[in-house]
C-alpha cells in the first residue's frame, strides 16, 4: 500500500478541481 501524506492529499484535491474528471 502507498502511503499519502496530507499534502499529497490536497494537492490532488486542487488538481481534481482544476481539471476536470475526464478519465
């Protein structure tokens, strides 16, 4: 399993916000 730390919590928050869910 990965770890994801907080930041990398909220920097794909900001990146799902900024681009639209396409995939």
């Amino acid at each position: 399993m990965l770890q994801v730390t907080s930041s990398q919590l909220g920097l794909l928050n900001l990146l799902q916000i900024h681009l639209p869910k396409s995939r």
